[in-house]
C-alpha cells in the first residue's frame, strides 16, 4: 500500500529512550530529540501511567480490543462536524496540543488494509485541541522509535472541538521475509506539542494476536479514517 518515504533513525529512538526516561524523573516538558520528518499533528501536557478500558467504535473494526488513558477536564459530547483543519501553521501554534490530559487515545483492528491498526485521539476537554504531527509509537516498551511515514502528512494540522475525533493509520509490516513477525500485546503512544515535544504517553492493550516486524509505519493525525489507513 505505501512503501514511500518511512523514516525512523538510531538517534531518534536514542533521544525517545533518555525523553521517556527524564519524564519519568518529573521531566514532563523534556524534548523528543530528532524531529520526525514527515506529516504532521499531535499533543501536549505530561501524562499518566493510569490507564482505563473503553469499547472500540472504529468503523470495520468488529470488536475490537482497546484500552485508554482517563482524560482530564470536562467531558463534553461531539457536535456532529468534522474535525477542522487549521488554514495554516501559524493558526494552529496558538492552539493546545492534545495530550493524554485532554484527550483519550484507543487503538482498533481493521478488517482492511490486512495487517493495519487503527489509532483514535478524541478531544474529552472543553476547549479545541490540535493534534500537532505524528504519534511516537513503542511496541511492548521497545526502545526504538517506530516508524513515521513521511508521505502522509496532511496540509494542515488537524484541530479537534470538544468531542471530536483524529485518526492515525498503523501498518504493522514491512515486505514479506525481511523480518520474523513477533507477537505483541501492548502499545505505548506518545503524543507531542507543536515543537514535536513529549507531553504525556498512553499505554495501550492490543487488540489479540498483533503481530510487527518493526519495519511498519505509523502515519501522521488525519481528520478521517480514510487518510488514515489509504483507503
């Protein structure tokens, strides 16, 4: 489906380990280290090591498996309309980021793209949220970064009202023999600020028999489940 440009270097995945670590210490504010080159949107304050179960409602996601970080603030009901795209970066700076204190993360199975997961960032909060480049994703508490896949990064950051919702596609597998697939069973989603800063890390359950080879992609925060998962 896409084999474009996937970026993911030593040093980032380095730099995730020593941020990961210094959050932990009380460094909610530490940076990610190398940007992820590519498409763009995700979140802010540090968060949780709480985390809550939910029912999956992505669509072609029979009962899928998920599990979310509990939000903080005002839970308030979705208003019907599309998430918005912010007209430009500038615009979209001056919007929070959406983090696992304003917002809850969930990851789906998909009947198709085969092989794919689905990630879903809803805004719990009172106020709009920007979901500011692409989620930094560890299987099993894996040090290095997972993959981001450059071509999918959309015009605009995509920012959510009370209620409203962001997805991110996960392509679990790179090409056929180049590496043994192994059985996961948790995710761990780190959301970031608009200067692609660590702000929080959901820790997720995968849905039954997951299985990556590390040579998938994650893509950037779309404002609907088609970009998301290229379909």
């Amino acid at each position: 489906m896409r084999t474009n440009r996937i970026r993911t270097t030593a040093l980032a995945a380095t730099a995730l380990v020593a941020a990961l670590s210094l959050t932990a210490c009380g460094g909610d504010d530490q940076a990610m280290g190398t940007k992820p080159a590519g498409s763009a949107e995700t979140a802010t304050p540090a968060a949780t090591s709480t985390v809550g179960t939910a029912q999956q409602d992505a669509p072609e996601a029979g009962a899928p498996e998920t599990q979310t970080v509990p939000a903080e603030g005002k839970h308030a009901g979705g208003n019907g309309k599309k998430p918005e795209t912010a007209p430009n970066a500038e615009a979209a700076a001056s919007i929070p980021a959406c983090t696992p204190k304003n917002s809850t993360v969930k990851v789906s199975k998909v009947r198709r793209p085969i092989n794919h997961l689905l990630l879903t960032v809803t805004n719990t909060g009172s106020k709009d949220c920007a979901t500011y480049h692409a989620p930094f994703l560890r299987f099993d508490g894996a040090q290095a970064v997972y993959p981001i896949l450059d071509d999918s990064k959309p015009q605009a950051v995509v920012v959510l009202s009370p209620g409203e919702k962001a997805y991110a596609g996960i392509g679990l597998l790179g090409e056929p023999g180049e590496n043994e697939p192994v059985k996961s069973k948790g995710l761990g989603v780190i959301m970031v600020d608009k200067n692609n800063k660590a702000k929080g890390e959901a820790t997720l359950k995968l849905p039954a028999e997951t299985y990556t080879d590390g040579l998938g992609y994650v893509t950037y925060w779309q404002s609907d489940i088609g970009n998301a998962l290229g379909i």
